[in-house]
C-alpha cells in the first residue's frame, strides 16, 4: 500500500501553472482531492490521516500555486485559489471527485462546488 511518504511527486502544467501533486491510491474509486490552508504544502498533512484515508479510497494531495514544488504565485484571491484547484483537476483529466479543503483549502473547495460543480 502506498503511504504519504512513499509516492513520488509528479507534476502537471496547467494555464501556465507547473503543480506538484502526490497520487496515493488503490486504483479504483473515486479521487479525494485534498486542499491544504493557506501557504502550505502538500507535506503539512498528517500522514496518519492521509495514510488512513488511502487505505480505502485514491488520494490526490497537491501544493497549490506558489507553494511548495509547485510554480506561479500565490492567488490574491480565495476565487483565484478556486480557480486553480479546478484548473488542476482538469489537466488530471479527471472526470469525478469527492473535495475535503482545511481552513482556507475548506473555503476554496466549497467554492469550487459553486463554480464549478
């Protein structure tokens, strides 16, 4: 089984936007897309949430805009971060997920529920 620290880190380009997202998984199910808070990576989730978490379902943590691995910058605006996480998930090619967002990755994911649902 694939825990927190044992993917490898991979990339997606996007809108002019390089980011580094982490695939945990078994294979099938659908996606839970983890949006941390404000400023922090992919790495400031604890393990033993995420490592639970996987062992029923794929995982896909990532480092928004201007985080962590990833490029561009920090979006002035919770819409902006918005659009980024829709603009991620798109370039994936993912069709379905299920969204869980902490402190301000929580106010981010209920917007994309609104913008795009």
């Amino acid at each position: 089984m694939a825990t927190q620290q044992t993917p490898a880190t991979q990339f997606v380009d996007a809108s002019g936007v390089r980011s580094a997202y982490r695939t945990l998984s078994p294979s099938s199910g659908t996606p839970l897309v983890m949006h941390i808070h404000f400023g922090a990576s992919m790495d400031f989730w604890d393990p033993a949430l995420i490592n639970a978490l996987t062992a029923r379902r794929p995982v896909i943590i990532f480092d928004n805009a201007g985080v962590g691995k990833s490029s561009g910058e920090i979006p002035p605006t919770y819409q902006g971060c918005t659009d980024n996480v829709i603009t991620f998930v798109e370039a994936l090619r993912i069709k379905q997920i299920d969204l869980l967002g902490f402190s301000m990755g929580g106010c981010c994911v209920q917007m994309v529920t609104l913008t795009a649902p």
